[in-house]
C-alpha cells in the first residue's frame, strides 16, 4: 500500500489528527503529511503512505493555491481568526468609504511578485531549535529573520461584484485567492494587506485548493476514505507515487539500469538538455517509480537521491 491520498481536511482537525485517522482506517503505521494546516483552515492535505513516505521532500517543495477571507477591521495576536484581537478598529473601520477598487488592487499588487515575510510567532518554524508558537504560547517574542517568497497572484474573488461585505459590525470580508511559493503565510499576507490599506486585519477562512498538480476537485473526505476500504476499492483514490511528482521529468529504464538505480548506483543520460541539479523520475517499463534522481550535467549522468524498491526487487 504505497501512494499519495489527497484528503479534503475538515475544519477543526490538526494535520496530525487526520494522519491519525487514515492510520486507524488503513491499519498501516506509515503515514505522513506534506504542508501542514491550522485546523480553522480546510482543504487539500496531501497524504503520502507506505513507501510513499519517502517522497515527502519533493512534495513541500510544490507551489500551492488558496481561497481566503481577510477579514478587515482589526488585528489578532495569531494573524487569523483563532486569535483574541489587538485592537477594536471601530474607527478605522469608517476609511472603507474611502477604499476605492484601486486603492484595493493597488495593495494587492504591492504584495505580488517576490516579497520578504518575517514568519508569525504563532507558527511551526523553528528558532534555536524551538518552535515559535511554544514561545508565543508563553508570552515570548523573539526577532525572526524575514524569508523571501513568491506570491504568483494575490486577486480579488469577485473583482466585480462586491469587493468588502459589510459584516455590519465594524468589520469587513475581502474574499481572496492565493497562489504562492511554499513557505508562505497568508495569514501574514492577510496582515501586510490591512496594514497597505492602513488598518488592521487579519485571517477568517482559509482553503488550499492546490498542492502542485495535486487539486481539490480530486480530493477525498475521511468518510469517502472509510467506504473506499469497506469497498475495497482504494486503489481508485490512491494516487501512485509516479502520479504524485508528474511535474518532474522522467525516463523509462532499461533492465539493465534498473538493477544499478536499486543498488543506488548512476546512471547514464547522454544528449539530455536538463539544468544541472535537477530532479528526475525514474520508471520502470510499466511506469512505476523507482527512483528520484537529480541530473549531474556535467558528467550526464543521475544520480538516485531516493530509492522506491529495495535492492533485491
């Protein structure tokens, strides 16, 4: 049993919570996930198992896709909704009279392209081998280096309905849609947003809708996992490992190769046009990977970095 599931993560759960339970309903014990979600936050969790497991460090690498809603009007000491509020923002509220569209699409620009982040203390990121979020939870802050990222679109969902819903209470939703490097927060894209349109603002909702090619329209629930096994039909949802990292480029070996790329021994790729250091699928004759290679171009060779089968398959 070794593949990747796409899971919809409900709101509510951890990550980790959701590992646990495709633990329990495949009665396997190796199980991870790539790119963790808050538990407010919903959709794509890319699940790898078995064998699979392997693959994790070409996974967290892939771009991703959100849906959001940046709720305007005040800030939370989390950057999203979990979080108790830092200020009221009544009175600012009342500029939203003032934001026209291209006072909006202006702020949103501001932030496309490559910017720096300064990671949120409420995050998994770890700092002198401590996470922050276990700092913050203890009233520490400490200065976090920024990180460069790649925000690819950052637009409005409805750019010409109804830009800012008046939730009538001081405050307003901004529906938004996420493309971005890994590594980004949206929820402190969500606060440099408030701060471009001079209030404070913060994270409501949260859906990623896509991890590399991997989307949410192919995503399964728990449930639809629970009546997959019963069905003994999972091989249906299951994506394969050569399905998971489609984007790379591949090549389909020889009897003769397979035995070298099993034993970690290179290979040779003569007249290929790769850049140097890029990562390479190899197959079988029947498509299934058995490695990920990363392409030498000086030598033109690859070199097996991860090994699917073991050395007397």
């Amino acid at each position: 049993m070794d593949g990747v599931l796409v899971i919809d993560k409900p709101v509510g759960l951890t990550s980790h919570d959701v590992v646990d339970e495709i633990r329990r309903i495949l009665r396997v014990r190796r199980v991870g996930h790539t790119g963790t979600l808050d538990p407010f936050a919903t959709g794509v969790l890319v699940l790898l198992v078995g064998r699979a497991t392997r693959l994790a460090q070409f996974l967290n690498g892939f771009d991703k896709e959100y849906e959001a809603v940046i709720r305007v009007g005040y800030a939370t000491e989390t950057g999203d909704i979990t979080g108790k509020p830092i200020q009221s923002g009544r009175e600012d509220s009342k500029r939203s009279r003032s934001w026209s569209k291209q006072h909006i699409e202006s702020a949103l620009d501001s932030l496309r392209g490559e910017i720096e982040q300064v990671p949120p203390m409420y995050s998994a990121k770890k700092q002198a081998g401590r996470k922050l979020y276990e700092l913050a939870r203890r009233g520490e802050e400490v200065e976090r280096k920024p990180v460069r990222v790649c925000i690819h679109k950052f637009e409005a969902i409805k750019p010409t309905g109804e830009l800012l819903k008046d939730n009538l209470d001081g405050t307003f939703d901004f529906e938004v849609r996420v493309a971005c490097s890994a590594g980004t927060y949206v929820r402190t894209l969500a606060e440099d947003f408030g701060k471009r349109l001079g209030i404070g603002a913060h994270l409501a909702e949260l859906r990623r809708t896509r991890v590399g090619d991997l989307l949410i329209e192919h995503a399964k629930t728990l449930a639809q996992v629970k009546v997959a096994v019963a069905e003994e039909s999972l091989g249906t949802i299951l994506n394969t490992p050569d399905e998971a990292l489609a984007r790379l480029p591949f090549v389909d070996l020889s009897a003769d190769d397979m035995r070298k790329v099993t034993h970690g021994l290179n290979i040779n790729v003569p007249g290929v046009v790769w850049s140097d250091g890029e990562q390479v699928r190899l197959r079988d004759e029947n498509g299934n990977l058995i490695a990920v290679a990363d392409f030498n171009a000086a030598e033109g060779s690859l070199h097996p970095s991860v090994v699917m089968v073991p050395e007397n398959s």
